[in-house]
C-alpha cells in the first residue's frame, strides 16, 4: 500500500494512461449491522485505515489521481474523510499527533475527489454507468473496497494499469476460489495466453457448482474502456433483478475485448466479517500502519 514517503513518486514514475478511478460506495453493508447503521461500511477501520483509503491509496500508486466516488444517503463520513478538518489539524497542530494524519493529507493534496449519487440500489452495473458523468470517454479503473488487496511491490491495480498499456482492453482481476464459494462470485472461461492472462470468452454471475464453468472468480479490481457505458444503457436486469456488470463485460468478451489477470498479492474479503478479521490480524501483525 502507498504507507510510505514515494507515494507521489510512485505515480510520477506510473506515468499511466489511466487518470481516473471509480469506487461504487453507495451498498448498505448490511452484513456488519449494527456497525454499518449510522457510518458507511467502507469507512470500517483495518487497524487504523478506513478500506476506501487503502483502495484509494491503491488507485494513487497506480498513476490514478481523480477519485471518482458513486455514493448514496448516510455516506458523507467518506466524504469529510476525504477533505481538510480545520477544528482537528488545529487542535493537534505542533503536537506528535499531527503524524497520525500524514497518509489522508497527502492524499488530500495529490488526489481530486468527485461524487455523484446513486439513488437506488440497482446493482453494480448501474453504479458504474451512474459514475459516467465523472469518468467521461476514457479507460478507467474500478475499485470494490470491500475487497482489500495487499502486495509488497506494485499494487494490484498498479500491475494491471501496465497491462492495459500493453492490450487496450477491459481487464479483470481474477482468483481461485473453493468450488463452494463460485455462487457468490462472477465466474468466467476463457483461452490461456501468454503470462497467465486468460483472454474470456465466458462469464456467469454467482453460478450454483453445477453451472458454473471454472472456480476462476472476478474480485473487485477491473479496468474498462468507456464503451462499457452504452453497453451497460443496454443491458437488461439480470441476476436478483439487478443490473450485472458481468453482463455487460461479456458484451465485450465475445468480442476478445476482456482479459482476466491472476493479480500478485493478496485479497481479503472484507465484504464478509471473517475475511475482514483476517484483514486485521493481518495488517496489524505484517503491515506498516499508516501512523
């Protein structure tokens, strides 16, 4: 993660063709009742970090430095998170705990946040086509937070930036999951290609084991190009009467227009409350906290 001084240098170096990064915000988290009541799930702490800063700071090693935010009602702790708070910097200026603050400042001051609002809950499809207005006609990175990915050297998102500067396509970040698991997942098929890139040319939302063509899951790291946004106008509800981006994407795999990438590193599903426990044990025990 970008817990260290070379953040700004980090994305100078990038010098990507992506500048633009949208996380879909606007979930009820209702799997961490009570907690997610009042504040937004993706505010939840690993250690001392909320999981949208450590998507963010993963989006800003990439070469990513507009953070494009699709929320909904009950949300604008992530957006005070991601702003200046004159009474607090005041009140611990000149003092050690002015430390504490020094990864959300320096985001602050090297990122740009936009936001627009999501007004029902229509699937991961419709947010991503409500972020059209802040993306505009240009490639883009995706970032689930509740997906939290760890990796020594560049982050994932970071690995999968240089990949579009090589094929100039949507690209998925995938992973094994237990056979058990495949129903809660976007489940894809596809052509080996050189470097363990798969090239899909299937792809089923949340499967049951019979149905489902391989335990390859899509996790919460995409890259698209912007056409995805007329695919995703015409694309009808589709799994749980929500519109799929699964859906959409396999519009552009039956064109060769998707790769699936077993990212290095590590991914915690910080979605369900083991693997956000896990997280936490995790960084606390392996990774430098941001203070």
């Amino acid at each position: 993660m970008a817990h260290s001084d070379d953040t700004r240098t980090q994305n100078e170096r990038s010098g990507g063709l992506i500048r633009k990064c949208l996380f879909p915000v606007a979930g009820y988290g209702t799997r961490f009742l009570p907690a997610t009541k009042a504040q937004p799930k993706e505010m939840l702490p690993v250690v001392t970090t909320p999981l949208i800063q450590y998507g963010v700071e993963e989006a800003l090693q990439a070469g990513m430095s507009n953070m494009a935010f699709v929320t909904g009602r009950n949300k604008r702790a992530i957006e005070d998170h991601f702003d200046v708070t004159y009474e607090l910097e005041d009140q611990i200026s000149g003092t050690s705990k002015e430390l504490y603050l020094k990864s959300i400042r320096l985001l602050i001051d090297q990122c740009t946040f936009t936001y627009v609002r999501q007004t029902q809950m229509r699937g991961l499809g419709d947010a991503v086509l409500t972020g059209e207005p802040l993306i505009g006609n240009q490639p883009f990175g995706v970032i689930l937070a509740d997906d939290l990915c760890y990796n020594a050297g560049d982050g994932v998102m970071g690995q999968m930036a240089k990949l579009y500067e090589q094929y100039r396509c949507s690209i998925v970040a995938i992973e094994e999951v237990p056979a058990e698991d495949v129903s809660k997942y976007g489940i894809i098929s596809g052509d080996e290609m050189d470097d363990g890139l798969i090239r899909i040319n299937g792809m089923v939302e949340k499967p049951s084991i019979d149905e489902a063509p391989s335990n390859l899951a899509v996790i919460g790291r995409y890259i698209l190009t912007p056409d995805i946004f007329d695919i995703l106008r015409a694309t009808p509800k589709g799994k749980g009467g929500e519109v799929q981006l699964t859906d959409a994407l396999m519009e552009q795999a039956r064109e060769g227009r998707v790769i699936g990438y077993r990212f290095k590193g590590r991914r915690f599903d910080c979605g369900s409350i083991e693997g956000f426990i896990e997280a936490t044990n995790f960084f606390f025990e392996h990774v430098k906290p941001a203070n």
